[in-house]
C-alpha cells in the first residue's frame, strides 16, 4: 500500500511555497505557482512512489517544473522583483540576501533555493538534482565560503546608514 503524499498538507505548502517564493519572488506569481504545484499533485499522486523521495522532495520537483513552464521574466523579474509584500518582514537583510542571491548563477541560486527555500536536506537535494548528497554539501558549503564575505560587506555598509546590524550568516 503506497502512503499518501499529500495526506498532511500543511506544512508541504509552506515548504512548496517557501521554495517558489526564494526563486521567483514572493506574491501572487509565487502563490500560483504553489497551486499549480499542488494541481499536478493532486492529478498524479498516484504516481508518487516513497522509494524516491519523500513528499516534501517530490513536491518541490513538481514545483521546479511548474517554474520552468512559465513563462520567463522579463527584466526586473525573478529574484530581484519586489512585490511590496515580503513574507520575510520586509527587512533590509532580507532585500540584501536576496541582491546578492540574484546575482549568482542560476545553479547556485538553485541549491540555495532548494536549501533554504524548500528546507530540502542535502540528500534530498541530490535525489532531485541527480547529485551524490556529497557534492551537494560541497557545492553548498563553497556556496557559503563565497557569499559570507560579500554579504558582510553589504551588512556592515547596511550598518553603517543605519538600516541594522549583520545577521551571523
């Protein structure tokens, strides 16, 4: 008997919608984008096998091709948009993280995404990106090593106007 993956909803949609929102930019796209995900779910949850992942994996899965049928922004759009209404607070931390995250290369915004975003495991990450869980913790911890010194620089600039203190990263 195969567990249904959709049988505790609640907290797979703030994971899906978690992960949209860092990709995209959160708002009404990134809240359409989570039905959609969740649509196809629906559709094909009897496709859903538990030996390839857990739901929290295949949902986010079905969610990166949901973003990859639309449409792609135009200039302005994706990370760097800014819908007025940030499920983050708001923060000047956040719209920094966020500056610098937009202009990593798409890869590597990916992995923070799906880290961050999805709140994947590196495992999980390597079952949805084919990648041995190892190189995802590499390719992560490279990741940190390469943002922690730009995004310091920022915050201590952010300080210095007087917009807060630099968050431990």
């Amino acid at each position: 008997m195969r567990r249904d993956p959709l049988a505790h909803p609640e907290e797979l949609i703030k994971r899906v919608y978690a992960y949209v929102a860092y990709t995209i930019g959160d708002g009404p796209d990134a809240e359409d984008v989570t039905s959609e995900t969740f649509e196809r779910a629906l559709r094909y949850r009897k496709s859903y096998d538990p030996a390839k992942g857990s739901p929290a994996t295949w949902l986010v899965g079905i969610a990166r091709r949901c973003i990859a049928d639309r449409p792609q922004p135009t200039a302005g759009g994706g990370l760097e948009h800014e819908t007025g209404h940030d499920v983050l607070g708001d923060r000047a931390d956040v719209l920094v993280v966020r500056a610098t995250v937009a202009k990593l290369p798409e890869r590597d915004r990916e992995l923070i995404a799906l880290r961050y975003g999805a709140d994947l495991t590196s495992r999980q990450i390597g079952e949805l990106l084919d990648m041995h869980t190892n190189a995802v913790e590499v390719a992560l911890h490279r990741l940190h090593a390469k943002l922690r010194p730009e995004l310091a620089a920022d915050f201590s600039a952010e300080a210095r106007k007087g917009l807060g203190a630099a968050p431990g990263i």
